[in-house]
C-alpha cells in the first residue's frame, strides 16, 4: 500500500512536533514510532528523508562517546528548532 505524499507530509509534522516537545531529550527511533502510532521501518524511512532535508539530526552515540550499533537517536536541528520557537513564539 503506498500513502500519498501529502499524508507523508502530515507525519512528518508529527515527527517534528514531537522532537521539538520534548526537546533537548533525544528519542530513539522506536519511541518515536510508539508515540505517532506508526510501523518502525516507515517511521525510520521518513527520519532519514527528514536528515536529508536538513530538518532533523541523527546520533550515532550514547552520552559516554560509545558508538551504537543497530540504534539511532533523533533531534531537531538547531535551524529547525529556531524555527518552531519563533513559530510557537507567536
């Protein structure tokens, strides 16, 4: 099944609502799924569109510099932030 670009839009406003909520708490790929009620995979497809578009950041690392291996966190980039702030601001 293929979901129209405009409901693929839609989602990623979630995404980025929920990082800028719970901002400066990274969330791994699997809350964020949780919390928007989405399959994984789907929701690390548009995480990785999202990064592309310079919207999001991933990190590789846990607080100690340790590299994971499998795992992924997420957080609104500093352009974005300022973004939805001034927005929210408003």
């Amino acid at each position: 099944m293929k979901i129209s670009k405009e409901k693929r839009d839609k989602i990623s406003e979630q995404i980025l609502a929920l990082l800028f909520q719970n901002s400066p708490r990274l969330l791994f790929t699997y809350h964020i799924a949780k919390e928007i009620a989405r399959d994984e995979e789907f929701v690390k497809e548009l995480l990785l569109d999202l990064k592309n578009k310079g919207l999001i950041s991933e990190v590789n690392k846990n607080p100690q510099g340790i590299s994971y291996k499998k795992r992924a966190r997420w957080k609104l980039s500093d352009k974005a932030y300022a973004a939805y702030k001034k927005h929210t601001s408003s």
